[in-house]
C-alpha cells in the first residue's frame, strides 16, 4: 500500500510538471500570436494567469488567431495566382 502510494505520487509530481511546461509554452504561444489580452481580459476578468483550470480558454484564442492567418494565408495566395 505504501508502494502504491509512493508510485502516485511520483507520477502526480511528473504530471504536474507536464502542465507547468505545457502552460508556460501555451502562455508564450498566446503572446507570440498577438492573441488580444482584451478578449481574454473579457472571458476570465483583469489579469488572470494560465492554470489548469483555464488552458483551454488560452488554447480557443491560439485557434482563433491561428484561423485568422490561415484566411490572410489563404486570400493572399488567391490574390497572387490569379
């Protein structure tokens, strides 16, 4: 039983530093993209830092801004092949 309990808490701490990366790479995507603060600010409220419970609000604004430049992409290329 005192294994068991040992072993889970080695894979909770492995976990835990899993998140930790994925949030700061998460955050430091966001920013890079130029996701709007202003949207988020909205969602969450003033000045609220990635956390587990709120990566997916984060990762919904990279999709947007992503999708958002794949259209420029794309209407881009359309305008120089015609």
């Amino acid at each position: 039983m005192k294994e068991d309990v040992s072993v889970t808490q080695t894979q909770l701490g492995e976990v835990t530093a899993v998140l930790d990366e994925l949030q700061k790479l998460i955050f430091d995507t966001f920013e890079r993209l130029g996701c709007s603060q202003k949207t988020l600010e909205d969602l969450l409220g003033l000045n609220v830092p990635i956390s587990v419970d709120n990566m997916i609000v984060y990762l919904g604004q990279i999709e947007q801004k992503a999708n958002e430049l794949l259209n420029i992409r794309h209407y881009v290329n359309l305008k120089v092949s015609h």
